[in-house]
C-alpha cells in the first residue's frame, strides 16, 4: 500500500471502504499510538497476535512482547527519523506469542503525533513453503493491490472518461480523434482492474463438482472458440469423485490451461500436430504436509492439460505465476496468477513440467467426502 494512500486510510477514524481495503490486506498491519497502545488492527493482524481487534485496542505492544525486544528500537527510530525503516528476522516473542523470522516494517505518521504503522511479515513461513505452495503468494500479492487499484483509480478514471466524452463532442473535428483516443484508453485501463479485481478475496462457495463435466464443457468452448484444429485426448478415470470446488471457477481455470496450451501450439509451424491431453487421475495416498504445521492435506484429485507445443523457457518457470508475466505481445500475465489463486482457495497445489515438445499442469485438488 503506498504510504499516501495508508495515511488517507487511517487518520481518520476507518471509513467503511477503507476498513475493506485494510481487510482485503493478507498482511498483519497495526497502528499504534504514541504509548504503543493499539489503535488499529486489521484480520490479518488479529490471526497474527491470536487476538480480537476489541481485544487488542485494549493492550499495548508491550503486553504482548517484553519492552527489551528490539522491535521497540525500531518503531523509536522510526518515530524520530520520521521516514519509514525496516528490519528484517526479528524475533516477536512473550507469554502469548512465539514468531520467530518476521520482517516489521515501521511507518511513522505525521499527522498524529507518535503514531506508527507496523506492517509485520511472517518471511520464515513464506520461505519454508516449498516452490508450489509459493505460486499462491504471488496471486496473494495480487490479492491487495487489486483492491487498492479498484478503490483509487477507479473514481478519476471515469472523471477522466466523462470528460473526454463531452471533449469529443465539443472539439473541432481534427482534435476529436486525441478526445477518442483518451477514452479508449480509458476503457483499457478499466478493464484490466476489472480483470484483476477477479483476485479479490471473496469467499468460495463450495460443492461437489463433477470434473469431467467441467472439462467437457472447457473442451467444447474451446474447440468451438480458439482451437478449432487441435486434436483433443481425454484420458478420464470415470470412477473419480467429486472435487469439493466451485464449478466456475474450476472452468476458469481449466480455460486458462487449455487456451495456454493451444496458444502454445499456435505458435508451431505445423499447428495441424497440435494435440491437448486432458488427463484425470486417483492418486492414492497424496497427503501432503503443511509446513510448520501437524496437519496433512489430503489432495488425491489429479488433473492435468498436457500440449505438445514447444515448452517453457526455463527461465520463465520461475516467474510463471507472477502477474503480469507473458511472452505473448498481446498477453496480459494474468492467467497463470488467476490459476494459482484459485487452486490456492481451493487448498489445492499445481505442478508444471515442461520440456520442449511436452508441458504439463496438473492440478491437485480436494475431494468431496474430505471437504464437506
Ligand atoms: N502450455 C504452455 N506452453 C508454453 N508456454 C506457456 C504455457 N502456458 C503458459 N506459458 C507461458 O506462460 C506465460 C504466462 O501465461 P499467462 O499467465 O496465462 O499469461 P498470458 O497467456 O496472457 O501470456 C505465457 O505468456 C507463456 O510464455
Ligand atoms: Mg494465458
């Protein structure tokens, strides 16, 4: 969140919108007063401390970790240096609280005499996640942009739509092209923050979803719509259970991994080769441990969309799942990171092998009796 942006946010008391953006935020974030009271707490902050936010209001930092804890040096510096610093593997310990690894980033704010944004991040855990479970942090990163993208830029940007309209009509004829020219790129731009407010955090409604329908329904759009010459092969094991999903978003998803793949296919010489395998499979004993954590998650659903195209860079393999990361000149990057958040809400995990000539997704997801 840009520092603007937090200040406008929090010296007043929080306006309902801003409340939801704080909200949306998947980072603790607390504001103190001048005494290291709490002022400020959002979800994220209360899952953080293991305390409500009434709770919290209550207490002072120093109820919760000793008063010799350097993170009190930090939030000090901050206050008198009045820019905004940083450290990195602190230590937040006491009675209640054990959470070793945590970047805390301090923000004075200058409008309230000793005030202090902490934005508290948990780097440990983030790095003792294997790469896959990692893919889901990227779409989070997402998660909260998106929601400050749609609040501040939605408002001027149909300001500045309306008045190129009305330009349009009262310019003379030569300057009405530039008058267009604005409000097209107006509509642009608001259709990629429509695009990504697909990444706010909404609760998913779940169910249990039949997956062959799901990628019958996907095979036919496609066949239908971008890969009219692509061969399709279904290898489905008709015995597998439901996933415990939701049924659009499971298509959006497989609608991304199939319009990948015969993009990727498109790109060949002889596109008449093209071929997507579409696989279903039961994998017995898939539990997987969560770092940190006694729990297992038992995701025995495999899926997977295989093309024959030419691969993924090794390079890119890395940077798959980032936003906004495409090879394709008229890509928009938001694809994968849309997969990644979706499988990651269903509690599902994703795994690519590429190679030229052979790339595969295969999805991992939850099933019915497990879930619900
Ligand atoms: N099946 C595939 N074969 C080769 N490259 C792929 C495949 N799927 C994804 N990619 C690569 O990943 C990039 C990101 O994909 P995506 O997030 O869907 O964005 P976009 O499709 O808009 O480029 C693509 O630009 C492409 O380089
Ligand atoms: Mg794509």
């Amino acid at each position: 969140m840009t520092r603007a942006a937090t200040i406008a946010l929090l010296s007043r008391s929080p306006a309902p919108e801003s409340a939801a953006l704080l909200a949306a935020l998947p980072v603790p974030v607390v504001l103190l007063d001048g005494e290291d009271g709490f002022r400020h707490a959002n979800p994220a902050a209360e899952q953080f401390f293991g305390l409500s936010s009434s709770q919290l209001m209550q207490m002072r930092l120093q109820d919760l970790v000793p008063a010799d804890n350097p993170v009190f040096l930090l939030i000090d510096q901050a206050r008198h240096s009045l820019i905004t610093i940083a450290d990195h593997e602190l230590t937040l310990e006491g009675p209640r609280l054990h959470k070793p690894g945590i970047t805390v980033q301090a923000t004075p704010l200058p409008e309230e005499r000793g005030a202090v944004l902490l934005v508290l991040q948990d780097a440990s855990a983030a790095r003792a996640l294997d790469r896959r479970m990692n893919f889901r942090g990227a779409a989070r990163s997402l998660t909260g942009m998106a929601a400050i993208l749609a609040h501040e830029v939605k408002n001027p940007l149909s300001g500045i739509r309306g008045a190129a309209q009305l330009l349009e009509a009262s310019v003379p004829e030569a300057d009405r092209e530039l008058a267009v020219l604005i409000r097209d790129e107006a509509d642009r731009i608001r259709a990629l923050i429509d695009r990504m407010e697909d990444f706010g955090e909404k609760p998913i409604e779940r169910s249990g979803v039949n997956i062959h329908r799901v990628l019958e329904h996907v095979r036919r759009l496609a066949q239908k719509g971008f890969a009219p010459h692509i061969r399709f092969n279904e290898l489905y094991d008709p015995s597998l259970p439901h996933v415990w999903g939701n049924r659009d978003q499971l298509v959006q998803v497989l609608l991304n991994l199939v319009k990948n793949a015969a993009e990727a296919i498109t790109g060949l010489e002889h596109d008449s080769n093209g071929e997507i395998t579409l696989t279903t499979a039961y994998q017995h004993g898939m539990r997987l441990a969560v770092p940190g954590s006694a729990a297992r998650i038992h995701l025995p659903l495999v899926v997977s969309v295989r093309d024959n195209g030419p691969g993924i860079a090794e390079d890119m393999l890395a940077h798959l799942f980032e936003p906004f990361v495409t090879t394709k000149p008229a890509g928009s990057g938001l694809g994968l990171p849309l997969v990644a958040k979706i499988i990651g809400d269903h509690g599902g995990l994703i795994e690519v092998d590429s190679r030229p000539g052979r790339t595969e997704f295969r999805l991992h997801l939850p099933m019915l009796a497990d879930g619900g």
